[in-house]
C-alpha cells in the first residue's frame, strides 16, 4: 500500500497521520450537508468520469469513458473497510464518492454487498451522476445500497451537454429512463440531487420539463444544490436563495429541499483536521494542483477534493488556473492576485 510521503519527523501530528496513512482507499469520516457524518470510499482513480462538468470541483476529467473497470484492487479496498468498521466507528454514513464516478468500479456491487452483509449497522448511500443507470450490471448491484444519489440538471440534451458534457455515447433520455427502471427495481432511497446553475437549467421550460421528469422518476427526495465555493468558469454562478426558493415552488415544495444553505450537522467539523494542517502548510511552500497533492501525500483524491473545498470556502487558500491546470495556494494578503483564467 503506498504510504503518505509528505511527512516530517519532527510534526506532532506525525503519529496519527502515519496511523491514518495505510487508508488509500477510504477517507474521512467528513461533515456532509446532506449525510451528516460520512465515510467516503474511493475506487476510481483521480477525475475518471463519465462527465466533465463545468461545475466539478475536482477539476477536469483526466479520463473521460463509459468502460466499467476494477480500478484498483478490490481486496485492498475490503481489507481498509473491514478495518475500519471494525472499530465500530460513529458514522451516518458509509459513502461510495470521490473524485471520479462510482459506477465505474467493476468493485462497487462486491463492496457493498460486503458492507451490508459484514456490517448491517451502517447505512450505505452511493453518490452517482446515474449516467451509467442505462446499464443492467450497474442497476443490479446498486439494490444492496440503502440509499443511492444520483444528479439530474436537464432533460434537454442541448443543457445537458452544456452542463456536463458527457462521453459520446451518452443521451439523457437513456439516462432518465435508466433512473426510471431502476427506480421499478429498487426498494431502497432514491435522492435525486438537481444541481442548479442560474441562467443554465432555470428557465420555466427547464424547470417544468425537470418537475415531469421528476413525477416518472418517482425519488423519495430531490435535492436542490448549488455552487458553494468561488466558480471554476464565469458561466457558472451560485443560485442565491430566493433563486432556490423559486425553483423550489415550481419544482414542488413538498417533494425539494435546498441542501447547503446550512453548515454541515455539527460534532463532525474538522475530522480532517491533521490532514487539512498538512495540505495548508504545504500550499504555503509552494501552490499546488490536486494531482501534486495527491501524489506527494498518498491520499485519495475524493479526501484531496473536498479538504481543499473546504479551504476554499472557507478562504484559506484560493485557485487561479496555470499551465498544468487549477493550482491552489494559501492566501496570503500581500501576495500579488493571481491571474484567474477560464477553466476550458
Ligand atoms: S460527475 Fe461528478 S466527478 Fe464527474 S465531472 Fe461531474 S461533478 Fe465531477
């Protein structure tokens, strides 16, 4: 197992980080919006998606495919899993996230039927963009999931490109009626996040289609989403809230909520925190891109992706894009403003 590399001797925190470092695969647990104290398991290398989505907070999609692949070794991924639970962790969750698409993992079914027979305790919710719902396979082994969480933006393929745009092959009325068969099959919790992006999917017509899609699609919850951290292109702005209302009342009050507009259920803040100290101190030697950090510290990019989120949000280092892509540094108030491209 590859061990963190960016560690000094002398750093306090140096005995817990090497306790936490054998997890290559597992991260966290973080504080989630929407599922409270989460457990992120990761078992796709670093932006390997379906999608590129102009709102991705983990930058461009390195390798863009529809191709179901065991990525990484699934008995890796078991051992650390079954390690971790072991100790019977106080968790909301135990989530497949990251910084790629899960379904893409020819491993997910096995390591969630693992979870759910070795661990019943545990809830088990999958974040997907549901593109790859259109396949058997996949549908299949999401049933032993408690809850799966797939993101829907438009039923207009023009939007939809536009937001996401997807591999080739992809069409979202495939999409819409693979969400639509899977929903038939499953017994567990569908919670379709709709994720908005003013002037983009909030058009009357946009939103009406959305509400029809929602009605044959029949989740238990959808959920509002928007930007929360400085926009990676100028096209894509946040929703403010009075926006999120609007969508809200034409979309159906009874069945949408808007997720992020509060801070994240309390107890679970800074369970990153040694991890977070590190990455901080090492964006103020020199700015970094997601793939740096990943590679010198041995940590999973869905970990990586949200702990500079995180300190985004929070304005404690900032992104401007360079030649090798989205570089992040620490802000510093006498430091020149760096120059902020287009993301693509
Ligand atoms: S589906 Fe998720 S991981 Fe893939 S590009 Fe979109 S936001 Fe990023």
């Amino acid at each position: 197992m590859q061990q963190k590399k960016q560690l000094s001797p002398d750093n306090p925190n140096h005995q817990k980080q090497e306790e936490q470092m054998k997890y290559r695969h597992i991260f966290g647990p973080v504080a989630s919006h929407r599922l409270g104290r989460s457990l992120g398991i990761d078992l796709i290398p670093y932006k390997t998606c379906s999608y590129n989505c102009i709102y991705c907070e983990c930058g461009e999609t390195t390798m863009q495919t529809v191709q179901r692949a065991a990525f990484i070794p699934e008995d890796e991924v078991m051992e650390e899993l079954k390690n971790f639970l072991s100790t019977s962790p106080d968790l909301d969750s135990v989530t497949f996230a990251g910084s790629g698409e899960p379904t893409l993992s020819l491993s997910l079914g096995n390591v969630i039927a693992m979870v759910k027979e070795e661990f019943p305790a545990y809830t088990s919710s999958v974040l997907t963009n549901g593109s790859l719902l259109t396949r058997a396979d996949v549908r299949a082994e999401l049933l032993a999931a408690d809850r799966v969480i797939p993101t829907l933006t438009s039923t207009k393929e023009e939007t939809f490109e536009a937001i996401h745009r997807p591999h080739p092959s992809l069409s979202i009325d495939a999409i819409i009626r693979g969400m639509e068969e899977f929903r038939q099959a499953y017994r567990g919790e569908i919670w379709l996040e709709v994720f908005i992006i003013p002037g983009i999917n909030t058009t009357d017509e946009e939103l009406t289609l959305l509400r029809d899609a929602i009605g044959t699609i029949n989740p238990d919850r959808v959920q509002l989403n928007t930007l929360d951290r400085p926009a990676p292109e100028r096209r894509v702005q946040a929703a403010s809230e009075t926006d999120l209302n609007r969508i809200r009342d034409h979309l159906g009050r009874e069945i949408a909520e808007i997720i992020n507009l509060s801070p994240p259920v309390s107890g679970s803040a800074g369970v990153l925190g040694e991890e977070k100290e590190m990455i901080c101190a090492m964006l103020s030697r020199r700015p970094s891109t997601i793939e740096d950090i990943i590679t010198l510290t041995g940590m999973s990019g869905g970990e990586v992706a949200k702990i500079l989120r995180d300190l985004e949000k929070a304005e404690e280092i900032r992104s401007y894009r360079g030649a090798r892509g989205t570089f992040y540094s620490s802000t510093l108030p006498d430091e020149a403003e760096p120059k902020r491209e287009e993301n693509h």
